[in-house]
C-alpha cells in the first residue's frame, strides 16, 4: 500500500480531492497505525483521490495548547499552516478529534480555513454517495457501545456519525449511561495522556471502562486514537482482554469488508 505525498501530486500537477491528516499518534504509536492503515485502505477501496504531508506533517499543536504553552502552539500551527496553504489545500480528514478541533476551529484566526472532516463524517458521506458499501456479516448481533470523544462529541456536536456506521454494519447499538453530550472523558484529553496521573481513589479510564463493561459488549468502538489506548489499558486492568474488543470505527469497516 504506497499513499502519495502532497509534494509527489505537486510534481504531477494534480490536486487531491483531500488530504488524510494522519496525526502523532497514527504516525508513531503502534496500535494508532493500524487505524490508520484500515482507513487508507477504506479510502483506497473507495476510490477516493488523497495524499499525505508525509514527512512534511508536523503535530498541530493540540498538547502544547491544551497544557498552557499557547507560543509553542502557535509556532507549530503557523509552520503546518504554511505548508498547507502553499498546497492550496482545500478539504482534511483525519481520524484524530484533537487534530479535528485544532484544524477546524484554532487554525483559522492564524490564516489556515480548510473544509476539515473528521474520518466518522467522511465515511458516512462515501455510504451515502454511494462509494463504499458496509455489509453487516461479521458484527450482526453483536453488542457494540460507542465511547464519544470529547472534541467529537462535545466540541463539535459529532454524535450521530459514528452511531451510523455501527447501524449498518448491523451490530447492536448500546449506549452507556452517560453519553453524547454527557459523555465521560476517558482521561487522555488535554494533554493528560502525557502526564503522570494525580492523586485520587480511581483513573478516569478505569471508571469509563467500567461504564462501557455495564453494557456488556462485544466490542467498544472509538474513533480517537488516545480514547483507543485508554479503553484498552482499561480492558486490560479488568482482565477483559479475551471477552471485550476496543476498535476504532474504520477498523469495524475495514474488517467487516476483508480490506
């Protein structure tokens, strides 16, 4: 699977329908690459015309903003946003919500305003036009609950995308207590996923694992790559590594398709 960079179209004088914002963690964190990989491959199937930054991409300065460094932010924003506009880059997809939040809403008051999707979104928009098709087989009847990232859900009113694409791959849908607009952080956000933990009785991500394990599912669905890593450490402090999946949305798909 080779995926062309922005700078390889350039030289062809070809523009991309849109760009796939890979992001930190589908870059370098070794389960967050198999995200990436099932989502390449959906688009690829799909017949979608994108390309990558490659080694052009650099973080968009989400952790940075989010612990308190607003310079060191905007130093990274303004260098990506440099980049990006001398692409004359129109439309992002990334299947980060923190490289999303950042993209869509801090980015244009430094002079970067893109059309900016998060991967759920854009996924829904191939269904219904048509591009890629789901078929249930793998998943029908099982118990998928769906764990909303804070800057998909709360920041950016994403809720029912992600609800979607589980549908139609024919799992059941069951929601935990406390979801969508009262949904719980599963403690990565805000930089906290680099930090050492504070004192307290019990970890965000223990608690939020426990709420998805009241629902008794199959699977637990995500579509962050840090909400991924913490309800997987959660399954794992639970000993539920051999009964409970965690996967991302586009890995669902991906394998619900043999891609």
């Amino acid at each position: 699977m080779i995926i062309p960079t922005m700078a390889e179209k350039m030289a062809e004088g070809k523009s991309p329908e849109v760009l796939f914002w890979v992001g930190c963690a589908g870059s370098f964190d070794d389960r967050a690459k198999k995200i990436t990989k099932a989502f390449a491959k959906i688009l690829i199937e799909a017949k979608v015309d994108f390309a990558v930054l490659g080694t052009e991409e650099s973080c968009t300065g989400d952790p940075a903003k989010r612990s308190g460094n607003e310079f060191l932010f905007q130093m990274q924003a303004v260098t990506n946003i440099e980049v990006l506009n001398a692409y004359e880059v129109k439309k992002i997809v990334t299947t980060c919500p923190h490289c999303f939040n950042t993209l869509k809403n801090e980015y244009p008051e430094l002079g970067g305003s893109y059309e900016v999707m998060h991967h759920t979104e854009f996924l829904k928009t191939l269904l219904e036009e048509g591009r890629i098709s789901i078929e249930g087989g793998k998943y029908t009847g099982k118990r998928i609950t769906f764990h909303d990232p804070c800057y998909l859900g709360r920041a950016n009113g994403v809720y029912e995308a992600p609800r979607d694409l589980i549908r139609k791959l024919e799992g059941e849908l069951v929601e935990m207590r406390r979801c969508k607009s009262n949904g719980l952080c599963c403690g990565a956000g805000g930089a906290q996923m680099f930090k050492d933990a504070e004192k307290g009785e019990k970890e965000i991500y223990v608690e939020r694992t426990e709420e998805a394990l009241e629902t008794a599912p199959d699977l637990i669905a995500t579509g962050c790559p840090f909400c991924n890593t913490m309800m997987t450490d959660g399954i794992k402090n639970k000993e539920k590594e051999k009964s409970v999946q965690v996967m991302d949305i586009a890995e669902l798909i991906a394998h619900a398709k043999d891609l």
